[in-house]
C-alpha cells in the first residue's frame, strides 16, 4: 500500500508518496491546481503503484482549495482520507527535517495517515455540498445585516434617541415601515438619506434570509427526519448539524463525533489525581449549535430537565450538568445521523 500525501494550494499542489510498511518516502510531484494539473498527480501515483499496487490518498482538510482535487479523485473512484490540519502540525513539529515547506508538510500529511487509524474518508455528496453553501450564504448575510442594524441604531440614537426601535425589531417590516415614515420629519440631510439607505439594504438582506431559510428547510425535510425529530433541532439547526458532521458513514461512534464536535472531556490524570477538563477543540460552529439544542432543551423538553437534575443530584455543577447533557445529544444524534441516507459517491 502506498499512502499519496497532498499539501493544497490555491495554484499548486504538493505530493509525497509513502511506503506503508517502512515510511519511506518513494517521491515528490508538484502539479498545477488545474484538471490537467489533477490527471498529471494521478497517473504519477498510479506508476508508483504498478498494476496490482494498492493506494490511498491524504489530503489536509482545507477545503475551501482542494474541494475540486477531492471531487476528481472521488470520481477516479480513488480512496481519500481527511487529515486535520493540527495532525500535520503535529507531525511536521516531531519530524527530523527542520523547516515548513510545501513538500515537508506533503510528508507530514502521509506519515499522519499513516500514525492515525480511522480518518474520515472523504465522500462526494452534491446535495449536501450545496446545503452547506446555502447554509454559509444565509449565515454571511445574517452577519452582513447585523452589521447595518448596529450602524443604523447608533445614527437613530445620534439623530434622536426616541427613534432607536427595540432591539432584534429591524427584520420586521412593519417597524421598518415606521422608521422611515417618522424620519420624514428630520428633513432630507446627509444622516437622514443613510438611515434611509440601511432601512432599504436591512430589508432587501432580510428578504433573502427569510427566502433561503425555506429553501434550506425544503432540502433538509427529506434528507434529516430523524434529526428533525430531536427536541429543540429545528431545520437550521438540523442543516448546519448535517453540513458540519457530514455523511452517516464519516465517524464510526458516538466517541468519534463528540471528539470532532469538542464534546468529548479530555483527561489530564496524574498519579492518584483522576479528573477531566472541558475541550476547546474539535469543529465550533457544531459545538455551538449543539449547545443550542441543549438550551432549548433545558427548557422545554422535560427528560432533558430530568437529566440534568440527576447530575446535579449527583454533586455536579450546572455548567458540569450541561457538559454531560451535551455528551447524551451526541449520542442521539449520532444514532439520527445513522438513519439519513447514504450520500450518492461520485
């Protein structure tokens, strides 16, 4: 078996061949991050091989530049693994040769593969490729918006601090309505045509949220119903879960997914001393929308009220109580997660 290490970049990629049993390095290829560039890294990697060879690709999970190597080498019907990028720092800072590089980190992505069993394996899923780019889209706008509504409130406050609306209010178009009806009477200055200009722009963005969330919602139904029916996951919810934890068949245990969701308690034991501390890794925008779940819970859903005063009985604190409640919705959504189907390959 030979282990294809691969460094992505926006115009190049950098490959490392890996003999499995001895970690000897077998060769190097820079190509071109263009389709000629893709088809040159694979024929090179199919000579090392020979006919009968069996081989694997690792690319350092950067998708954002090597999402269009990743689908090409899918649909070669090659094997692909995701090597987290702190795996190859990991691996580069332990190495003999000093120095970062683009062949050094090629090298430090195979031999990661290599030291660590049960990568996710890359799957090819069109569908919940562009749920997750509506999902992002809906998120930068929502952001964008914000970023107006704050502006707009500090030159309400400014003009007259009885034109500022209620917090959270500016996405409703009846309080927009409102505020460029009373800013008629403040003339036609300089302040007033910007308050005016944001008004229009909050409600143009607001209009587009409001359109991509039923489009979200329209994909996630069909794809999610076993998510959908946890307590407290609505379709946003269940859209960002499904684009952030991937496919049924990416993590092998409840285990697996709570350490990429920063779920999992990490030990730091010494001695007799035998405790936990709270992660700060693994992917945060699942981690946050997990603890999203576990709010709505706490209030709504009366076995998750049960729980959580089950460990407090126990002699746990609120925040600890919340950790293992958070633990638990790992576990059901892991098993939600087993029930969607299978991303189509390809």
């Amino acid at each position: 078996m030979i282990t294809i290490g691969i460094d992505p970049h926006k115009d190049t990629h950098t490959a490392a061949a890996v003999e499995d049993a001895t970690g000897q390095l077998l060769g190097e290829l820079t190509v071109s991050g263009t389709e000629e560039g893709h088809r040159r890294l694979l024929g090179w990697a199919h000579e090392l091989a020979g006919e009968d060879g069996e081989l694997r690709f690792a690319l350092e999970d950067c998708r954002h530049v090597n999402g269009r190597l990743e689908r090409f080498l899918l649909g070669a019907e090659e094997l692909v693994l995701r090597v987290g990028t702190r795996l190859t720092a990991r691996e580069r800072n332990t190495a003999r040769t000093y120095g970062k590089s683009d062949s050094i980190d090629a090298l430090a992505v195979a031999r990661a593969a290599l030291r660590e069993p049960g990568l996710p394996q890359a799957t090819d899923d069109p569908q919940l490729r562009e749920l997750k780019l509506l999902v992002d889209h809906r998120e930068d706008l929502v952001g964008e918006r914000t970023a107006h509504s704050m502006r707009l409130r500090w030159l309400l406050h400014d003009l007259d601090a009885g034109l500022e609306p209620v917090a959270h209010t500016l996405g409703e178009e009846k309080v927009r309505r409102g505020l460029s009806q009373r800013l008629g009477r403040y003339g036609e200055g300089v302040q007033v045509r910007i308050c005016r200009e944001l008004l229009v722009r909050i409600g143009e963005l607001t209009r587009s949220i409001d359109a991509l969330r039923k489009e979200i919602a329209a994909l996630v139904r069909p794809m999610a119903p076993a998510l959908l029916a946890i307590s407290g996951v609505g379709e946003l919810v269940a859209a960002r879960i499904l684009v952030e934890a991937g496919g049924p068949g990416r993590f092998t245990s409840d285990a697996a997914l709570a350490r990429h969701a920063g779920c999992a308690p990490i030990e730091v034991s010494s001695g007799r001393t035998r405790r936990h501390r709270l992660s700060r890794l693994g992917n945060r925008k699942l981690n946050a929308t997990l603890h999203v779940v576990v709010l709505t819970q706490a209030r709504v859903h009366p076995p998750a009220r049960a729980y959580l005063a089950k460990k407090r009985a126990e002699g746990k604190s609120n925040k600890e109580a919340f950790r293992c409640l958070k633990r638990h919705l790992v576990r059901v959504v892991f098993r939600a997660l087993q029930e969607q189907p299978s991303p189509a390959v390809g």
